[in-house]
C-alpha cells in the first residue's frame, strides 16, 4: 500500500510510484473520480482527456463493473 500525509492546507505529495505510474510531469492535470468511497487518480492529456479508459466516453459502459473489468485487463 502506498500511502501519503494531507496537510492543514488539504495538500498532499503524489509519492513516486505513482508518479513514475502515471508519468506525471510539473504542470500536469489530474482528473479524481470517487466510486463506492475510493479516489481514482487519472492523468488528463494535454488536450483534456483521460489517459487511462478508451471507453470512459461511452455511457453504457460507465458502471462500477466495467471499470473494475477494465482495470483487472489493465493490471495484466
């Protein structure tokens, strides 16, 4: 488990794992979505979308089940 501190100004620092994982860079866009209680970090290109999910546009596969599909195929 990788795990980071929040300030008295609700800042935190992305540890590097994740950062390496996500190849963030200074200046860089972080998209946050929250499902069933849990943060989903996401690096947003420089034209503004998602990095992570080709079908995040498409409502009908936008459920908890899809992404949790999505992210097992990922993992692999």
């Amino acid at each position: 488990m990788i795990v980071s501190k929040l300030t008295s100004k609700a800042q935190t620092t992305i540890p590097k794992p994740i950062r390496t994982a996500l190849d963030l860079q200074p200046g860089d866009q972080l998209s946050y979505e929250i499902l069933d209680g849990r943060v989903i970090l996401t690096k947003v290109q420089q034209d503004g979308t998602l990095l992570d999910d080709p079908f995040r546009t498409f409502e009908e596969w936008h459920s908890e089940a899809d992404t949790t599909a999505y992210a097992d195929l990922c993992a692999r």
